[in-house]
C-alpha cells in the first residue's frame, strides 16, 4: 500500500507544471531508478557526490561501497548517472529530485569533495531531514569546517558545536518565510586560464539546502548580490546554478 502512495505521488511530482514541485530523472536509468524506489525505505541508500565537472568515472572508494551495498541487497542512488542533467529549468528540477530521494531514502551516503557545492546544499536537506550519514572518505587531509562537521561523530565538541547551529537554523525554519542570506567565496581559475565565479560558500549553500527542504518560502536578503552573481555566471556560460535557483524561487514566492 505504502509503495502504490509513493508511486502515485512521484507520478504526480514526474508530470506537475509547478517548478517548486517538478522532479525529473534520467530516462537512460529509469530501469535502475525503479529497482530504487521499489526497495523497502531502509534500504535505500541516496549518495551525495560531485557531479559538475567530476567526469564520468566515480573515484574507486565510491564505486566499490556502491557494489558492496548492492551485494548486500541494498540499492544506492547516483545523481551523477540517475538525475537529468539536461535541466532546462535552471537547475530547480535537480535540486527538487535530490529533495524527494532524499526524503525518501533510509540513509546518506558522502563523497565528500570540498570543491563540490552540490554535495553541501545536499547535505543541507539531510540535515533537515535528519537522514543517518556516513562519510565515504573520512580521513582527507584538508582544513575544512564542513568536512569535520561531517565527521562530527569523532569528536564530542564539534557534535555539539554541529547540534547548536542545526537548532539554531530549525527556529529559523520556523518562520512563515524565511530570510536568507547567501554568501560567496572566490575560486580560483580553471586549468585553462578562465576565470570562473564565485562559489556558493559552504554554510550558505547548506543553509539553501535546509531551506529547501522545509518547503516553505523564502526571502533573499542581499537580492542585488546575487542577481550580479547570477549575471557573471551566464557570462562565463554556467546556466544552471545555485544562483539562479534561489533567485528563480525567490520570485516564484515573493
């Protein structure tokens, strides 16, 4: 009974006009997103892993927890092979597939890259849905307060450092509409020598992910800084992005 809801409702999420709601998935995998969605709820492991840029190949320690997790009888969610990339909405029907698998998977699993934005707005739904996590790669030798965050498990202070900022941004998730605020980080240029924007910086783009998840409207706050970020991204040709999501919603809902 449980599986004929989901498989209406996602019928409906699948075929629905409205951008807030609208899912797609890739039609080349549909036979293995199927074989997801049919497993019971707790076997569905969804992954959080670069995708933009991170070619076609997954790093080995990725490829092999998917085949040990499959051997088990589990079933794991790519994005990079089951989302479809070719997303003319501007990026709002990805973030809105990744909110309704991870809504509806069991457990999250992290390649943790700490260049990968989408990987932190994914992990932002996680947290809002409060989803058990593992890190694939635990032990990077980088500085990054994400990436211990994620590890939190290790170490009792960052725990509570990490419990203090999820139920401080939970009260703010109270609100009817919810003020945000995205910050950027600058990067550096490709191998090539162009330039490329300004990243989402990593707090603002899980607190867009946390935000996104709640579903309720939000309200950008430095509308100016993000409409210019938004405009230096379709000059260097990026025409989905973090940017033009937040921006796209914002109108939507103010």
């Amino acid at each position: 009974m449980h599986h004929l809801i989901e498989n209406s409702e996602r019928e409906e999420l699948l075929s629905t006009t409205d951008l807030t709601k609208k899912i797609q998935f890739n039609p080349e995998n549909i036979n293995n997103i199927n074989n997801f969605f049919d497993m019971p709820i707790d076997r569905r492991i969804v992954l959080l892993h670069s995708v933009r840029g991170a070619g076609n190949e997954e790093p080995e320690f990725i490829t092999e927890y998917i085949k040990n997790e499959e051997a088990k009888g589990n079933a794991v969610y790519v994005p990079k092979k089951f989302n479809f990339q070719q997303d003319e909405t501007g990026g709002i029907a990805i973030c809105n597939t990744m909110r309704y698998v991870i809504q509806n998977s069991g457990k999250a699993a992290i390649g943790y890259n700490p260049a990968s934005e989408g990987t932190k707005f994914d992990y932002g739904i996680v947290i809002h849905k409060q989803l058990p996590t593992i890190v694939l790669n635990p032990n990077l030798d980088i500085i990054d307060s994400v990436y211990n965050w994620m590890n939190y498990a290790r170490d009792e202070e960052k725990e509570l450092e990490k419990f203090i900022y999820e139920k401080t941004w939970h009260n703010i998730l109270s609100n009817t509409k919810i003020p945000l605020e995205l910050k950027y980080v600058s990067r550096p240029n490709k191998e090539d020598g162009t330039a490329q924007a300004p990243a989402l910086a990593p707090f603002s783009a899980i607190e867009l992910g946390m935000t996104y998840a709640s579903q309720k409207p939000f309200q950008i706050l430095n509308l100016d800084e993000v409409g210019a970020q938004s405009e230096l991204e379709t000059k260097l040709g990026n025409f989905k992005s973090y940017s033009k999501v937040a921006l796209k919603l914002h109108e939507l809902y103010n």
